[in-house]
C-alpha cells in the first residue's frame, strides 16, 4: 500500500516531497487501470491548483489529494449519487458540511468517486457507472478473479487503497465505509452519527447514516476524524494490557469464511501476546427488526417522488429495495424505533464492562465479480441466480457492520490480513461517543499487527 497521510506530511515539512509531487503521483494513480471505475467525475485541474496553493501547505491536509463520495454536495457540481435519475441535477450551491470542512483542512479534491446507487447495498456494484475492482493485497488490483469492492462506498476506497487520494469521504449507513474498507485492505472509521454533519448529502436513512471517510492507518483517521467532527479526540498511550476487550460471540462469528476466520484468531492471538485481556460474551438480541429496518421506509420516504418519475431507470436491484418501505405501517416503523431504543439500552448495560469489541468486519472475502454481476438479458436463468447470489451476499457483508449502526456506535475497521492473503477487516467497536476510546485502541491494535 502506498505511504500514509501522516508519514506524507512529515516528508513534507522536511522537504523531501512538495504537494504537486504528490499530486501527481495521486492522478497518475487515478489514471491507471487500478481505478477504473472508481469515479464518476475528476477533478484533477483543480486538485492541481490546491496542490500549488502556499496556503493549502500550512493546513492540516497540506494540499493533498482527497475523493469525494458522489452523494456529497460539492459547490457548483452536480450531486448524482451513483444514479442516472439525478445526472442532470442542478449543481449544488455550497459544500456539504463535511466537505467543508476537509477543504479548510486543505484538502485538495481530486474526484468525486463512484458508489452503489444511492448508497443502498453493501456489494458495491453499479450497472450505470461499472463497478471498480477491489483492491487485491496479494497480486494488485486487476490480477485473478476480479473482486467485488464493497459497498456503498466502492470508488472511495479504491482510490485509497489504489494511491489516487490519501482520504476517501464516504458514508456508512449499515456498513458502507467499513465494508469496503476491508475489502480493500485499508482503514476505515465510522464515527457516532451525531458528531459529522449528514447536511448537504443525498439521504439513505436519517436515522442511521454517518459521514465518516477511508484512510490508509489508524493514525490518520484519527486525524480526519478530528477535522470532519471539529474536535480533539483525547489521546491515550496506555497499552493494550490496561483496555478491557471482548469478542461476542452472538452472530458476530457465525458463517466465517475459512480464510477469514484464520486471520481472525491469528490476531487474537496476537493480542494476547501483546498483554491484551479478551474475554467471550453474548450480546442480547434486538426481537423485533423486521426486514425493512429503517433504511427502506426513510429512503422511500424520499424517492417516492422520483420513483413515480424515474422508476424504470433505477437499478432494478436497488429499487426493489426502496420500494419495500412502502410496505411498513405506521405503528410497525415506531414499534421498530421503540424496539431499538430498548435494545441499545440492553447493549449498553452488557457493554459497560469492556472499552471495546473485536469481531471481523465482514464474514466472507470479496466475493467475485462474476457472481454477482448485474442482469444482462442474455440468459434468464443466469441472471436470476445472480441476483440470488447478490442478496445472499449483501446480507452477509452487512450483518457484522449494520449492527454497530444500529446500536448508534462507533466502529473502526483495520486489515488483520498478511501479506500474500486477501483482504480481512478487523472490527474495533463500542457504543455511542466511545469514538476516542476505539481510535485509542485501534491505535495499539495497529502497531500490534504490524509485528506480526
């Protein structure tokens, strides 16, 4: 994997590289088939100017390249969210907040990235724009079977692990920043929800999503982190023998792919030899969440309009899902949010105890392209069985991350693969606002790993 964000600003201020070197280096990056399909828009001739600007250099993001996901609202630009329905929108008056916020950081935006239509999958694929290539750790992009990348956030993680953007701005409604963060063999922190402004970003579920991003190390999330919450995370060198861990073991294990579940316990096991205390617990259940949750009612609840209009040119995939939420009455949607009122409480008393979980990310490997490839009209048969391999793995990759979401917590996803492995994500999580207790272990997590 390319340098960091960290190590990059440190050459920088010793004069061993300059922003427009490594601008270049970031579209050249872009350019190359690693990429393809990883955005729906460049933004390399302003990029180039940011990069120039003496200003941008005393800035925490220095000038650097940074993507954008394409349901964020950048001023002047359209905002299609990975759907031909909007590609004609009106362009966006002001920067979304989180956008914002990175621009008077200085970052320098190169792209706006490519995503599962309206955000509404795990698997990252995209029949409008084509799906990106995950990011294979063993052989670089493109070699072997191609990949799926995750979803929803596909382009942004590409353009991370791929060398196109030291950031990655994306969104994470059930999963969609850590999905394709372990995917891609890269960092990924979702925040709790309330601390990063969602305005100026086309919704999915005002309830659940999370304006986070993708980076390449655990320190540099922390630092976009602290740029897109306009706070300072309180910051703890204490080792990881001081923290209290544990690995669920409701749900969070089950149906583990072989390889995955190896890299797993290999990193438990590196842990404890680090001094790390783990214990195994079992985690109450949520009882009623029926399969729409809240994500089909809130997002029909904003299509509808444009369903009436554009139906028949949604992703067939994506609109049978938005259309789900017309189903849920009334009194089910506030059962449902009463529910899960009740349920963080439980979760919160059984997670009193500990600073962190530890669970995979996603149960299963990057599942191939081919296997779930959108339907193409050649041959019926073939398309409905790839469709029924598409659900199949969606609802896998979502399990692990959708219930961080769900308990309105905070989670970091950081590779525990080696090198020559695909892809696995570790998962470091806890409830609301124990956001600086996740990066401050993630941290020692991290440095752990690279041990091994």
């Amino acid at each position: 994997m390319a340098q960091d964000l960290d190590t990059t600003r440190r050459m920088l201020l010793a004069g061993q590289t300059s922003a427009p070197l490594e601008m270049e280096r970031a579209i050249a990056a872009a350019q190359a088939p690693a990429c393809r399909h990883a955005f729906t828009r460049t933004l390399f001739d302003e990029a180039r100017a940011r990069a120039a600007d003496p200003a941008a250099a005393r800035l925490p993001l220095a000038g650097l390249a940074v993507s954008v996901k394409d349901l964020f609202d950048i001023a002047g630009q359209p905002t299609p969210a990975g759907s031909v329905v909007l590609a004609d929108a009106p362009p966006a008056a002001a920067d979304a907040p989180a956008v914002a916020r990175l621009r008077t950081a200085g970052a320098a935006f190169i792209a706006r990235t490519n995503m599962t239509e309206f955000a509404f999958s795990g698997v990252g694929v995209n029949p409008h724009y084509g799906t990106p290539a995950a990011h294979d750790a063993r052989f670089g992009a493109l070699q072997g079977p191609v990949r799926v990348p995750g979803g929803s956030s596909s382009g942004a993680a590409v353009s991370v692990a791929a060398g196109a953007a030291f950031v990655g701005l994306g969104s994470d409604t059930g999963g969609s920043i850590r999905i394709p963060a372990a995917l891609n063999g890269i960092v990924g922190f979702k925040s709790t929800a309330r601390l990063v402004p969602t305005a100026g970003a086309v919704p999915l579920s005002h309830t659940l999503d999370t304006a986070c991003a993708m980076t390449r190390s655990v320190r540099d999330a922390l630092l976009v982190h602290q740029i897109l919450a306009a706070r300072t995370v309180t910051r703890s060198s204490a080792p990881l023998s001081c923290y209290r861990l544990a690995v669920p073991r409701t749900v969070f294990l089950d149906a583990l792919d072989a390889p995955v579940a190896r890299a797993f316990e290999r990193s438990l096991q590196v842990l404890a030899r680090a001094g790390a205390c783990i214990a195994e617990i079992d985690l109450p259940p949520m009882h009623e969440q029926p399969a729409y949750g809240f994500s089909a009612p809130e997002s029909y609840a904003w299509h509808r309009h444009l369903l009436a209009r554009d139906g028949a040119r949604y992703d067939p995939r994506v609109r049978t899902r938005i259309e789900k939420g017309a189903a849920l009455l009334a009194w089910e949607y506030l059962a449902l949010v009463h529910e899960r009122q009740a349920w963080i409480a439980r979760m919160q008393a059984c997670l009193a105890g500990f600073d962190a979980l530890l669970s995979p990310t996603v149960p299963i490997l990057a599942p191939a392209w081919e296997q779930v490839a959108p339907a193409d009209g050649q041959d019926a048969a073939r398309d409905a069985a790839r469709d029924a391999e598409f659900f199949r793995v969606n609802t896998l990759l979502l399990r692990n991350t959708s219930a961080v979401n769900l308990l309105d917590g905070c989670a970091l996803s950081l590779p525990c693969h080696l090198q020559g492995e695909l892809p696995v994500g570790l998962m470091v999580w806890h409830a609301a606002l124990h956001d600086d207790s996740v990066l401050n272990i993630g941290l020692q997590i991290e440095q752990a790993l690279q041990k091994q």
